[in-house]
C-alpha cells in the first residue's frame, strides 16, 4: 500500500487550496484516513481525520472551521479542502492511513496510523 499526496504550494494569506493523497491497493474502505502536518523546528501535529466510511470526521482546534476532510473510496482518495488559509499553517502536509481502524473511530494520534505518504509542502504567506 503506498499513499501519494498532492495539491501543495504556495498561496496568500486567506486563500484556499486543496490536497489530495491517492491510495494504491486494495481495501482502502477499511483504513481510517488523516491529514498531519510538521512546520520548520517543530514536531507533526494532527490536522484532520476521518473514519471509514467518512461519516465521521475530527479536527485540530486550529483548524476547525476553516479545513474540512473527506474522502471518496470508490477513487481511493482523501481530500482536505483548506479555507481561510494563515501564515501558521505553513508546513509539510502529511496524509496517513490506518488499516486497523475501527468503525467510526477517527484515531488522532500519529502512532495509530501505519501507513504514510511523502508530504507535500504547504506554503502561506502574508
């Protein structure tokens, strides 16, 4: 199984992009999904999760309201839809998956997730 985000780059402060990670092989409905995010200096942070199904979904605080997760199985993809971008959000963009997720659990955690894409760089400026 291999996760290929895409969608980065640079944008001004309060616009929008949208980052897309494609999953290969086989039963990407049973994976729970997640977005996390490393800035210069710091450690990965949790973004944005969402379950299996993508019924349920969570957040960082610092996000809420302003980023929204989702996923379509049918093209193995997850979606995090970026609005009202900040300078602080500027940061390497991470997407993850969990293959032993439970039902309608969003683990936020990186270590409940196994599987991870290469990042793609996120870039706000002011």
């Amino acid at each position: 199984v291999q996760l290929q985000a895409s969608g980065g780059g640079s944008a001004q402060a309060g616009a929008s992009l949208r980052l897309s990670c494609a999953a290969s092989g086989p039963n990407f409905g049973r994976a729970a999904m997640a977005w996390f995010r490393q800035a210069p200096g710091k450690g990965r942070e949790f973004v944005a999760a969402v379950s299996r199904s993508g019924l349920s979904t969570d957040y960082a605080d610092s996000v809420k309201g302003r980023f929204t997760i989702s996923r379509d199985n049918d093209r193995k993809t997850v979606y995090l839809q970026m609005h009202n971008l900040e300078p602080e959000d500027t940061a390497v963009y991470y997407c993850a998956a969990d293959y032993n997720a439970i039902v309608g659990r969003v683990p936020t955690v990186a270590t409940a997730y196994e599987v991870w894409g290469q990042g793609t760089q996120v870039t706000v400026s002011s």
